[in-house]
C-alpha cells in the first residue's frame, strides 16, 4: 500500500511517489506492454491515466497511420452517437457500415483515406445497384465519423470533401386521387378487412406517421373535445443489450412531431368502433389476450391485444389493393376495356395523400404544417411543391375566366 507523503492518505492503484523526481508516477500495462505517466498534480495524472487507458484499450493510442476506421467507427457510434439518438437510428448506421463501409475501408487507417478511395466505393456500390439515396446516408455517416476524428486532432482534413456524390433525384410522392381513396374506403367495408378499417381511417384523416398511429394509446384520445394527443412513436427494433427485437416508445421525430390534432367526425367513428372491438376481442379471446407489459393501453392492437408492427400494415395495404386490382381486372375483361390498375399504397402514402386533401381545399400551409408536425412551414411547402403548383394553376384559370368576363 502505497502512501501520498503530501496528504498521507493511500493512493489510488496503479500510483505511487517518485521522491527524486518530486512528483507522481502513474503506470497500467495494456496486453504486456506497459505505459507510464509523470504528473506534480495527483488529480491531473489520474485524469491522464483515465484517458489514455481508455484510448489504448480501444485502439486509439498513437498517430491516424495507427487507428483503423473499424477502431475510430467504434468510438464515434459509442461515444458520440449512441449517447444522443434514438435506437433506431444507432440500428440503420450500424447496418450501413457493417454492408457498405466496413468491407471496403474498414481496415485501413485514418491516414490512408483518401477521397479517391471513398469515390471509387461509391461509384461501385452505384454500379451494384445501390440507390443515390443510400450512398447519400452513407456520406453523411461517413462524413460526421471523418470530422469528429477532425475535431480529435487525429487527422487534419476530412477525406470527405473531395468526394463527388451521385444526384439524388426527388422522388414522386404518393397520393391517392380522391377515386382512389373513395375505392380504398369501400373496400374497407368488406368483412375480411373490416379489423383495419379503423386504423386506416385514422392515417388518411389525420396525416400520422404510421409510428405516431400505432404508438397511440387510449389516454391520447380525447372523444369530449375531439382532439388526438401525439406524444411518441412505436418502433420495433434490436434492442442495444440483449440483441432481441422487441417493442419501445420513442419521442416522436422532432419537438414540433409532439402536438394535437383535430378529430374529424369519420376519425371519432372510427376510433369509437375500434374500442368496440377491442372489448369484444378482449371477452372473445379470453385468456389468450396477452397485452404486453407497458403497452396494455394501445389503441391498435392485434387479436391478442399486442401492438402491431408497420410490416403488418404494409402487408394489409398489399393485400386490400391485390384485391382491388383483381376486382378491376375481371370487370374490365367484362366490359371490354383496358384495367386501370390502382399503385401500391405504402403506409406514409396516406400521410401525403391527406396533406394533399388539405392543400386541395385550401388550407393555410401554417395550419397543415402544424397538423403534420413538421419544424417548419418551409418543409410543408417544400414536400408538396407539386401541389401548390398544380393548386396556382388551376386558380390562374379562375382569374382568366374571371377577367374573360371582364373584358368581353
């Protein structure tokens, strides 16, 4: 046991006094090799220890032409990222680098990346068949890893800027035509689909995220003064501990995601029902409704009063518009014409098809952003470009019949 002759109390392991030096030697050894510190300050050696204990345990020890991006990728998703994301976003950035980055560049050192080589992965993740949206993410991964190691002083430029991305080209957003709609809502009517009936209802007539809809719970749903409180999401996603997939509430996409919509009549039916059904299916199944643990509230459930996954939507959207398809193809045999085939409906197709109802009846962009929950009204107006367009057309027509008139 080793005594401070300053304080005489016991110093921490690894410490000890160097009289002929005047001043505290600390040592760890590290997989046999050994690494030792000089400091007058006892606080600022142990504080010197800590952390370069901390970078040799995680390769960190030395210059860029020693720390491979695998080890430097590491202490950014530990450090920086995982801390201050959501799970499912520390779930997409591993995915990207375990498939697309690790394999081509993940064994080469800091220094040795240049922007030649990550231009030379892009193209060829291009050449594969990767979309320029997913080289777009992978970029901006890439380019927060490079310029935190930046920020650490371990190299001086980020390889990053130098690299050409492909264009990523805006893609067409899908909306349902109001005939669409009207075919989509009928067909809910059917008893086969008649369970999602209510859920669907409520994305076409309020613009939730699908996550938002079925993070629901029956505390959020004010019947008296006909409003929805939006307050979380519901992911299904790899748990960070145990590796398992398994339900969570997380907050919803930005602070402005967090707000209350209106309830129209149609919604209040639907969700009225929807509490229906869920009694009935509550007596129905017994012993074998099994809500989860922390979820017992939710307001879309499956018949075993779980919460539902977005792939089951999405399944269910698939399977409503084969049918609607099916339908329409054998009365167009019948009546002699060509089909007119409906398009996949993907869930946050709803979300877009009930902002461009809003937009088609005029409503104020600052209202619909609030409705939609996103930051800002730019957004709004940015989204649905399309739509204002075709909106300022059609009411350029109006003042040309109008002046039409005038003139005559």
């Amino acid at each position: 046991m080793a005594l401070d002759p300053n304080t005489g109390k016991e110093l921490p392991k690894g410490i000890s006094w160097k009289a002929d030096k005047q001043r505290y030697m600390g040592r760890f050894t590290h997989q046999g090799q050994s690494y030792t510190f000089y400091d007058k300050d006892l606080r600022a050696l142990k504080k010197t220890l800590s952390e370069k204990r901390y970078e040799v345990e995680h390769g960190l020890q030395g210059k860029a032409d020693k720390i491979s991006l695998n080890a430097w990728y590491e202490t950014w998703l530990n450090e920086y990222k995982i801390p201050n994301i959501k799970e499912t976003s520390v779930h997409t950035y591993k995915q990207m680098y375990s498939c697309y980055i690790r394999p081509t560049l993940g064994g080469k050192h800091l220094s040795q990346i240049k922007p030649v080589h990550i231009q030379k992965m892009y193209n060829e993740l291009l050449e594969n068949g990767l979309s320029a949206k997913s080289i777009s993410n992978i970029q901006g991964m890439l380019y927060d890893i490079f310029e935190t190691a930046c920020r650490n002083d371990l190299i001086i430029k980020n390889p990053c800027k130098g690299v050409a991305r492909p264009k990523v080209e805006q893609p067409d957003r899908r909306v349902l035509s109001v005939e669409e709609q009207h075919t989509l809502v009928s067909y809910l009517k059917k008893d086969k689909f008649k369970p999602y009936e209510p859920l669907i209802t409520t994305l076409l007539d309020t613009g939730m995220r699908i996550g938002e809809a079925l993070g629901l719970t029956w505390n959020d749903i004010d019947f008296k003064n006909e409003q929805i409180s939006i307050n979380r999401t519901l992911v299904y996603v790899k748990d960070l501990k145990t590796g398992k997939y398994m339900f969570k509430y997380q907050t919803p996409k930005t602070k402005n995601s967090m707000r209350t919509i209106p309830m129209l009549s149609d919604v209040k039916k639907a969700l009225r029902q929807q509490s229906i059904n869920q009694k009935r299916l509550r007596l129905y199944m017994g012993s074998e409704w099994n809500p989860l643990e922390g979820f017992e509230g939710i307001v879309f459930t499956s018949f075993k009063g779980k919460p539902r996954q977005e792939s089951e939507v999405r399944s269910f959207l698939i399977n409503i518009v084969a049918e609607i398809n099916a339908d329409e193809k054998a009365l167009a045999e019948k009546e002699n014409r060509e089909p007119v085939i409906m398009e996949h409906i993907h869930p946050h197709a709803l979300r877009h098809t009930f902002a461009t109802r809003c937009f088609e009846c005029d409503m104020p962009p600052k209202t619909v952003q609030h409705i939609l929950g996103h930051s800002t009204v730019q957004m709004t107006m940015d989204l649905y470009t399309h739509i204002t367009e075709q909106k300022k057309q059609a009411d350029m027509q109006k003042l040309e019949g109008l002046f039409s008139a005038v003139n005559y």
